[in-house]
C-alpha cells in the first residue's frame, strides 16, 4: 500500500464522519424545533478536507500513464479470441460510404 492509498482512505474516513455529523445536527435540531439552514462551518471544511485527500489520491493511486502513440514500445497488440458471439455487423457505419476520398494534406 503507498501513500496515495492511505491518503485515499483517510479522505473517504473524513468524508464519512463528516455525514455522521451533519446527520448528528439534523437530530439536534429537530430536537430544538429548529430549522436546519445548513451545515456548520466545521463540517464544511470537513468536507473540502476530504475531497482534497481522495481526489488527490484518485490521481495518483491509479500509476502511471501509458502512451497512446502507435509506435511506442510500451503498446502491445493484444489478440482477442475468434469468439463471433460479440461480433457486430450491423451498426451505423454502414451509412458512411465504403470509400473515403477526402485526404489530409
């Protein structure tokens, strides 16, 4: 585990006791007969706390990126069985001409 994942795992905990604790001054209120306007300020930094710990884990857990360019060494080409089962001929392409004219020059 790195410390992406930790860090992952202590936004969702501060996210989650973030809820516990709004539902906790939904229940006061109720008991007070007030109404509930929204909730405190320390919740709402709870909150922006935790969505910049998991959304700084997210980009980083995942690892690196892989390169899209054709000629890269990293891409390999990976050959899917001859299964016809998933084979779809009948799609919207068949609406474009089978040839195509127009070049990029």
């Amino acid at each position: 585990m790195g410390a992406g994942f930790i860090v992952g795992i202590l936004g969702i905990l501060i996210l989650s006791h973030a809820a516990y604790s709004t539902i906790q001054y939904r229940s006061l209120l109720k008991i007070t007969d007030e109404q509930f306007s929204g909730p405190p300020c320390s919740v709402v930094m709870e909150l922006i706390a935790g969505l910049v710990l998991c959304m700084w884990a997210a980009l980083t857990v995942p690892g690196k990126f892989l390169s899209i360019l054709p000629q890269s060494d990293e891409n390999r080409v990976v050959s899917l069985p001859a299964n016809l089962d998933f084979m779809i001929f009948n799609h919207r392409g068949k609406a474009f001409p089978l040839s195509i004219d127009a070049k990029l020059k």
